[in-house]
C-alpha cells in the first residue's frame, strides 16, 4: 500500500473571506504541492485525498478548480513549464558579438537550468507522462522550440556577417547543440550522478567546438 506523506502547509485553515492575495498564495501553493506529489509518487498514485490533505484543503475545493485529477496535473506543470524556461531576454542578453562564446554562454545557461531542482524534476515527470498528456509534452517541446529558434537566428546573423556559406542546416545545427548540453542532466536522470562544476564547463566548450568544427566547409 503506497503511503504518501502529507506535508503540513503554512497558514492553516483561514476563517472569513479570503483576501486576493491570499487566494492567489493558496493556488500556487496548491499547485506547487500537487507537482511535488506527482513527482514523488506518479501520477496514478497520487490521490486528490493526499493533495488535500497536505494543503489541508477540503478536496471539494480542489474540485471547484479542476474537474479531475488530469486537470490539476496538467495546470500544476504547465505552471512549472512557465517557470522553468529561459526567457528570450535572457538568451539575446548572452550575445557577446562572437558566435563562439555566444554560444558557450547560452549552453551554460541552458545547462545550469536544466540542472537546477525544478529543471530535473520536470524531466522526469514529462518523460513519465508524455504518453498519457501529449498536451503537456507538446508544451514543454514548445519551450524547447523557441531557443532552437533563436540559435536559428543567432547562427543565420553571423553567417550573414561574415558573409560565407558555412552553415546549409541552422535548425539540425541548434537541435544537435540543445542535445549535446543536455546530457549532464540525462546523466543524472539516468544514474543519478552529478557532473562536477569543471566538467560540466568542458563539455559546454567541447560542444560548442564540435558543434563549429562539424558546420565548417570541407
């Protein structure tokens, strides 16, 4: 018999009307809370009891929010999606005016989110889940799709300034990138073993240089 731990929740049970602040606090508790459950324990495992009784919650106002226990999976990750990606901002922030520490900079970051608690976390549970909310990895492929779309961009604007044809696929060029920085964190969804800081460098830059050194003319 699975047994889930319920985790008591700041605040308690409040009388009276809830303020907005307040009841947006609850929500994103209330979703933060579900997301660490399912992490735990998957998604068939994890009750609505168990969630509402962590938040000490009544599981009739889990219900007033979402119909079923899909539906606040879905939002409780969507949600993490949010938070987890990198914004566009950040990624134009990283052009230093050379494609190969542009580069180096967008796979550091790229891997140090990928990397963080929430970055692993979501991994896991997307791959877990992908067959029963294709919605959900549809989602976090999208995420995916615009930094591809931006090293697109960012390989298209150095092409075009230093005015030679080096480069006949940008989007397979940035897919393989993204792929080959992921893989500090699929060593560590796969045997749970954490790169050391210097490691993880190295493999940016050898990256980066075998990612160059493939796209240049023969």
């Amino acid at each position: 018999m699975n047994e889930q731990a319920v985790v008591a929740r700041p605040g308690g049970v409040q009388t009276g009307r809830p303020t907005r602040a307040y009841a947006r606090q609850r929500q994103e508790d209330l979703l933060e809370c579900a997301l660490q459950m399912f992490a735990q324990y998957g998604f068939e495992l994890t009750t609505l009891d168990a969630v509402a009784a962590a938040m000490n919650m009544t599981k009739r106002t889990i219900y007033a929010r979402y119909k079923a226990k899909g539906e606040l999976f879905e939002a409780a990750v969507k949600r993490a999606i949010e938070r987890w990606h990198i914004p566009i901002d950040v990624l134009r922030a990283a052009d230093t005016g050379e494609l190969e520490s542009t580069l180096v900079a967008i796979g550091r970051l790229r891997v140090h989110n990928n990397l963080s608690a929430e970055g692993l976390r979501l991994q896991r549970i997307v791959t877990a889940e992908a067959f029963r909310f294709p919605e959900i990895f549809r989602t976090y492929e999208t995420v995916t799709m615009d930094v591809i779309q931006f090293l697109v961009e960012t390989f298209e604007k150095y092409a075009a300034k230093e005015k030679t044809v080096w480069l006949s696929d940008p989007e397979l060029a940035a897919s393989a990138f993204l792929s080959m920085v992921n893989a500090p964190a699929r060593r560590i969804l796969l045997f749970n073993r954490l790169p050391e800081p210097s490691e993880i460098e190295t493999l940016i830059e050898r990256a980066v240089r075998l990612l160059l050194n493939g796209m240049r003319p023969r």
